[in-house]
C-alpha cells in the first residue's frame, strides 16, 4: 500500500494495484461464480469477502491453481490491457469513485470505464435514475422508457440502464434524444457492446455518456454478470424506476438492491391482466412509488414541487378538439383502427385523422397495426 | 425430291418461324434430323417414321436428311413432329409439295399418328398471321385457342392422316368445332359478399384493385388474409381482348391451359418455396414464370416473409418495367409481367404482434422479421394494412359490399384514370412514373399544404410523397372527383407503410 501511496500522483487515472488484482480475481472466478449460485449462495455475500476467503470459499478444484496466479498477477499487465482496448479505471480507493456505489455491499473493486473517466465521476456525481425494466416490453412500456429518459435527461438528471434489449434501449434512447448523457452498465467488457445488436446505441451512448462495467476487458458474458449488473446500476443511482417487469425478470433484482440500499424505489403501473406488468405491479403493492411521468421521479428525489420537468421541448402543435377526442381514445385502449370503427367513428375521417395525428407526430404505428400514442 | 414446310418454334413466349426441309435422295436409308434441336427434336425422327408407317404412308427407303432454318435458333420440343413428317410425305411423293406451301404446321404426333396436345398454339397461330401464311394446321385440342386469332384459316385435324387428306384435298379443311367467343366459361369467383366485418381490408382491396396498386395484407394468423385476396380479381375489370389474348398465349404456352379463350383476370399464388426462375422465369428452355402467368392479374405471396430473398429480388424488375428479361446463350427473351402484386404477412414470426399478450417474440425477433421483408420490395407496396380479427357481433353482421358494388366503383374509377392517361402510356394510377404523377394530380391547396407537412416532419421519404399522391389520386377517382383534396392525401398516408427508419427505437 505504501507504493501505491508514492506511486500514485505519477498514474492518477489508473486504478490502484490492489483493487486490479480484485478485478481480475472476479473475471478469473467467473465460472465459479456461476457455479456458486446454481448451489444457492448469495452473490452479494460472496462479493463482500476479501481475496484469500473468497478464492476459498469458491474457487473449489482449482483452488491451488487460481491462488498461484493470483501470487503471480501483474497490475502493470491489466493496466497496459485495459489501455489497448481503450478502456480507463476507476477504483474504490479513488476519491472519484461514486460515493452512492461506495455505500452499496460489495461494490466492485474497479470501474472500467468507456467514454470518459472523469465524464463518469460528473455524471456519477450528479443525481442519478435507473430505468430497468422487462427485455420483451410492449409498446406502452417503450413508449414510456423514452418518455422518462426524456424528461428526466431534460431535467438535468443521469439516467443509468443496462442496454439489454427493449426498455434498457428505449431509456437510453430517449435520454440521447434530448441529448442527455446516460450511463449504460454492462455485463461484459465495457469497451464491448453487449448485447451484439446494439451496436449503434453503444456509440451514441459513448459519444456523450459511458458505458461501465466491473469486468477487464475481454470478459465474456456469465449468468451471474447480470444480476450483478443490476447491483451496480441500483448502487448508482438514487431511485431506480422499473418498467414492466415479469414476475421473475431480473429488473426486480435491481429493485430489491435498490430497496435493500435504502434507495428510492418506483414502478410504472400497468394492466392487471397483463403478464408483463406482474412484477411492477407487486413492487408498487409492496409499497413502491407510482410513476406515472418524469414529475413524479423528481417528486419522490427532490420532494414534491422542488424540480419540475422542463416543458418539452419537441414542439408538437397543440391538438385540435376532434383530433383529441380520438388520441384519448387511442390512448384508452383503443388503439386499432377495427377497435375504433367499432366504437363508431367512420373509417375514412379516422384514417384521415390518424394521419394526422402521425404526421405531427403524436402518435406511432407499430406492428400488427396498433397505434401508440406518443408523450 | 425435295419439300419444305412452314412451322413455329416458341421462343420464350413469343413465335419464330422455322421451315422444315426434306431432302430425299438414293443412298442408304437413314433419317437424320439437322439443325438445332433439342433432345425431344432428336427423339422426334423415330415418332415421325413410327406416325407415318402406322398411318398407312411409305417411309421413304433411301436417304432421308431434314433441316430446321435457321440454323441458329435452338429448337426445343415435340411441336415439329407433324411439319417433319408431312414434309417427309411431300419429298416422298405421297401428298402434294404445292399444297403445303400456304399452311403452317404445327403439333406433337404420337406412335399411331395422331397429332396430340401442343401447348402455345395461340403464339403458333399468330405467327402464321405475321408470316403471311393462309392456313395452320393444328391439333384438334388447340382449335379453339388458335382460332383466336383473326385472319388465320384453322385446320383442326386428329392425326396425321387426316391432314395428309386436307392436304390432297379429298376432305374440304373443317373448320373448328366450337366459335371462339363461347370461350370457357366464367367460373363462379369467390364474392366479396362472403367477408363479414373487414371494413378497413375491403376499402384497401378497391382502392388497390382501382389504381392497381400493390397491397400487403398484415394480420394475424387465421384473420383472413388470404380469403380477401383471393376475392381481388373479383372486383378487377374485364381484360380488353388484347390483354385476354395475351394471358391466353402466355398460359397456353406455358402449358397450363387449353382451348379457348382466358376471360378471368389471373390470379396465381405460388407456394413460398418457389425458386426466383420459377417466379419471374427461367430454365432451359425458358418458360414463363408465375409473375407472367399473373400478367394482367394478379400475383399473390401469401407468407411474403417466408419466400427466399433470392426471389423476391428477382421481382424487383418485371415489377418495375411490366417485364422481365432473361438472357439465354447470346438471346435475350422478354416476358411481359404487368400484374398486380398483394402479398399478405404476420406481423411478428409468432403472428400475434398487436394481439395484446400473444406475442412472444423478442425484439430480435421482430427485427428479424422485418429484415427479411424490408427491402426494395417493400418499397415497392403502395398500401399496406393491417387485417384485424372480426368482431363475433361482426361476423353475424349483414355483408358491408358485394363484389358487383365494389366492381361498379372500380370501374368508374378506373374509366376516369383512362379518360386523363388517355395517351400518356399508363393505364392506371399504378402505373405513373413521377414524370406523369406531375402532370397528371392535381392538388386543392389544402390538400399540398397537408403533403408538404407530413413531407416536412418526416412522416414520408421521396419515394413514399410520390406513393402516396397515386393513391391519393385514387382515392379521389373512386370518389370522382377530378382534385385530390388534403382527406385523400392524409387518407392515403395512413394506409401506406410505417416508416421503416424508426429513428431512434431501431438503435
């Protein structure tokens, strides 16, 4: 520790030595990580041990082999490593380490960090929101990722997700359409887009935001990465927002880490009937807060009227008497053309007013010919 | 001894003539054929010898050579049977050589020496108009289909006898049993008044029908995609008798049709397994494909994103330019192809996009799915609309239009479209280049202030404006009215394809 005192003004933005080793100790434990949980142990317990408990309590058969490299582990290697694939360090000894991830039970040792060391400490400082939420979300619960990221990005916040398909995405896109930075905590290698697909998000997300992870470059997905994600993601966040989640998806993860930290915890209601809502709908029976807009968010962190959402800044044009009448009716649930002939309006002016409404943007059309009201 | 006779070889769809010679001198007896032809050409020498002994005719002993002209044209077929051994009998002595000179011959001859079954007689008899030649004679299948063509005498004969007989006259040439115009019967079409609720789908189909626009249908299963689309040709005009011939030639050469005359407007929906030269045409030697057997008709791909991309591509062009080219060896064959297209899809691999919970696709899925449908063919569907499950309360409703009403509509409409395109080169709204959408739509003020909007806000690409101004025309034609107003165009707008570029949610 004492070099690593005098050798520190000579590399500030590295992590230090000790906390590498724990880094790479966890990516060289990862199959065992995953063997331990399938027997039942409890990850965040097993990410609160120190190195020698740890490689015992988990390493098993190849206890001697994994004790022998971690003897022989070169930080200057893993430094050089993460400096190839464009990657920065941020550890818990430094001061810019995120003082609400410090606080959460085994927090990881090293932040790797794509898109701007110190770019994360100001975004990390600042106040943060997590959207999580189901891969398989419905249009409504898009819908409503991009309209939270959005208005909370335009209020000035940090919108932390995890990039995994679906609402993930649609938070982080929605924080970049308003330009808003956003941090996108990976469960691989951060200087690797995971998953594949979402390439592009990726680089927009890097361009004016980061993307984070606890893992050295080069790791490889493993099952329990993502529960440990979402440790991360509730550890940095001061409320954490779930959108859709099914009665077993790992957003709820994120939530009761959320809980367990004392953290604000929010849900976006949804149907009863509706499979995907299962899991939000119990958090907010449980007690966690209604969200029903970026209002509500900054109600439940700021306390109620202290911040209120910049007014939108798409400047879609007022809607006109009629066009209301049928943009509620889409929005109640009535949101195929066959649903609204039905309910008595004439084919040919709804077509007309539909496109209406499209053109100006205040609704979308999805597959299967459902119309999505756009906020 | 020496004899020629005229007869066709179908080149693509199209007639070329050729004229078969025979050259009878001493020598050993041996038949050989010269000039081009195909296995079933060289197969065609032991037919004729085995057709003219069993009809009570001499095979020449001596040295028998036969030549097809021109020499280049490749000669593929059993269609040269009867002209090859007619032209036999003439250098043989045994029907006279001066008769044959006014007709053209044609059809396959079996082992007993009757002429069977030849496809595209229809083609054969029109090139016997074109080269100038009084009479054809045909089998007596085909009578009928080659009596179409106006100007042509049709021998309708059975065997070879028989025409050997017309030809030395002892028998006055019959004419063909039936007059053409009886042609074959209309068969009962599926009517639009079997569709219960489907509001939305069935303005889609007239719209569709009266400016030929191409339309996908997108439904979940069992919604009733194809029961609508096969109930399209219905609404469709009558084929003019240029278009009917048209259809008839290409079917009778293609071998799916007999006799008679095609009034129906086509409607073919190939399996989605079929290959790009089964589509648009191929082979050796080429034949028609499926989107030139829906010339004039309409093509239907049902489970559009099922069909190999390889053959979707394929109808890029025939879609573009009404025909499509296939080059074989140094030709090029030309296929018309001016069909309509409709082709109906899921909206998700699983089907049930849009059907509250049903669907279990992922993202991944779903953007798969679009993949393999996205592309320039999708670009190229003017309407596009979602057929939604019918109400129970909508199923026991009464019909909302029949196929004679939404015909009456379309014709009007269509009668309109001929009225102002009347020497443009286009026969409907469908068929307008930019060049003639220009010219030809006009726009009420509000109705270019509404276009220049959605234009503005990225609601349409270029392509989509130029899309959605010819179904708005349309739509205007079908309410007959000569300017397009700001409800046709945002009319026209909602029925015309999402945006593929979803911004930001395809990041």
């Amino acid at each position: 520790m004492s070099d690593e005192a005098a050798e520190q003004p000579a590399a500030p933005q590295g992590a230090c030595d000790s906390c590498l080793r724990r880094s790479w100790l966890v990516a060289r434990l990862g199959a065992q990580f995953d063997f331990a949980r399938r027997r039942g142990r409890d990850l965040p317990l097993i990410f609160d041990l120190p190195d020698g408990r740890l490689i015992a309590a988990i390493a098993g058969g190849t206890r001697s082999v994994v004790e022998r490299e971690y003897e022989e582990f070169d930080p200057a290697t893993a430094a050089a490593r993460c400096c190839v694939a464009g990657v920065e360090t941020l550890c818990r000894c430094d001061a810019g380490y995120p003082r609400r991830l410090v606080a959460a039970p085994g927090c990881p040792a090293v932040l790797h960090i794509v898109g701007g060391r110190d770019r994360f400490v100001a975004l990390a400082a600042a106040d943060a929101v997590a959207i999580v939420g189901a891969r398989r979300g419905s249009a409504y619960g898009l819908e409503m990722a991009r309209l939270l990221a959005r208005g909370l990005a335009g209020a000035g916040l940090t919108v932390v997700s995890g990039m995994a398909l679906g609402i993930d995405s649609a938070a982080h896109a929605g924080t970049l359409e308003v330009e808003g930075a956003t941090v996108a905590v990976l469960p691989v290698g951060a200087e690797r887009p995971y998953p594949a697909s979402k390439r592009a998000l990726y680089r927009r997300i890097v361009d004016s935001g980061v993307a984070v992870s606890e893992l050295p470059p080069g790791s490889d997905s493993r099952r329990w990465a993502f529960p440990a994600r979402n440790r991360i993601i509730a550890g940095l966040s001061a409320m954490t927002v779930v959108i859709e989640a099914g009665e077993r998806s790992g957003s709820l993860i994120t939530a009761a880490v959320a809980e367990d930290l004392g953290r604000q915890l929010g849900a976006v209601p949804g149907r009863v009937t509706s499979r995907l809502s299962a899991g939000t709908n119990e958090l907010l029976a449980r007690g966690a807060r209604v969200v029903r807009d970026a209002g509500d968010v900054l109600d439940a962190i700021f306390g109620v009227g202290m911040r209120a959402v910049p007014t939108s800044p798409t400047g879609r044009g007022a809607v006109g008497v009629e066009l209301r009448e049928l943009l509620d009716a889409v929005g109640g649930g009535r949101d195929t053309l066959g649903a609204l002939i039905r309910s008595g309006r004439p084919l040919e002016l709804t077509l007309t007013q539909l496109a209406e409404l499209e053109v100006c943007g205040h609704v979308r059309r999805e597959a299967g010919g459902r119309y999505v009201v756009r906020v | 001894m020496l004899a020629q006779v005229a007869t066709f070889a179908i080149d693509g769809v199209d007639p070329r003539p050729v004229w078969v010679e025979v050259d009878i001198r001493s020598g050993l007896p041996t038949f050989t054929i010269v000039g081009l032809g195909d296995t079933a050409v060289r197969e065609s020498r032991d037919r004729v010898r085995a057709a003219i002994l069993n009809s009570g005719f001499a095979f020449p002993q001596s040295r028998v050579t036969a030549n097809l002209a021109p020499a280049f044209l490749r000669k593929a077929g059993p269609g040269f049977d009867a002209a090859l051994a007619l032209a036999v009998l003439a250098a043989s002595g045994q029907v006279p050589a001066a008769a044959l000179v006014r007709y053209a011959v044609y059809g396959e001859l079996s082992l007993s020496g009757e002429l069977r079954d030849s496809p595209g007689a229809l083609a054969v008899a029109e090139g016997t108009r074109r080269a100038g030649l009084e009479r054809l004679i045909v089998p007596r299948e085909r009578a009928r289909e080659a009596a179409l063509v106006e100007g042509v005498a049709i021998v309708a004969v059975a065997s070879l006898r028989e025409a050997a007989d017309v030809l030395t006259g002892r028998e006055s040439p019959r004419l063909p049993p039936l007059p053409p115009e009886t042609a074959v019967a209309v068969q009962a079409e599926p009517d639009l008044s079997d569709v219960r609720g489907h509001e939305l789908p069935l303005l889609a189909l007239q719209i569709a029908a009266a400016g030929g626009h191409n339309l996908l249908l997108e439904g979940a299963p069992g919604t009733g995609k194809t029961m609508l689309a096969r109930r399209l040709p219905s609404i469709l005009p009558a084929l003019t008798r240029a278009q009917a011939i048209e259809v008839t030639r290409i079917h009778s050469v293609a071998g799916v049709h007999a006799g008679g005359l095609i009034s129906a407007r086509p409607f073919r929906a190939p399996h989605h397994t079929i290959s790009a030269a089964g589509l648009v045409g191929g082979g050796t030697p080429p034949r028609p494909g499926e989107a030139s057997l829906a010339d004039h008709g309409v093509l239907f791909l049902d489970e559009l994103s099922e069909f190999q991309r390889a053959s979707l591509d394929a109808l890029r062009q025939p879609l573009e330019d009404g025909h499509v080219m296939i080059v074989r060896g140094q030709r090029v064959l030309e296929f018309p192809t001016r069909f309509m297209l409709v082709a109906a899809s899921n909206p998700c691999p699983c089907g049930f996009a849009g059907v509250d919970d049903r669907c279990s696709c992922s993202e991944i899925d779903l953007r798969r799915h679009r993949r393999r449908l996205s592309g320039p063919l999708l670009d190229r569907m003017d309407l596009l609309v979602t057929v939604e499950r019918p109400h129970e309360h909508e199923l026991r409703a009464t019909p909302l239009t029949s196929s004679a009403k939404a015909r009456e509509l379309v014709l009007a409409a269509r009668q309109r479209q001929e009225r102002r395109l009347a020497d443009a080169g286009a026969g409907c709204n469908g068929e307008m280049d930019s060049r003639l959408a220009r010219r030809h739509i006009r726009l009420d003020r509000a109705a270019e202030l509404a276009l220049g909007i959605a234009y503005d806000r990225n609601a349409l690409s270029a392509r989509g404006r130029h899309r959605v101004l010819r179904v708005a025309r349309t739509i205007a034609d079908l309410d007959g009215r000569d300017r397009v107003s700001a409800a046709d165009v945002m009319m026209a707008v909602s029925l015309r394809q999402r945006d593929q570029a979803e911004g930001a949610m395809a990041a």
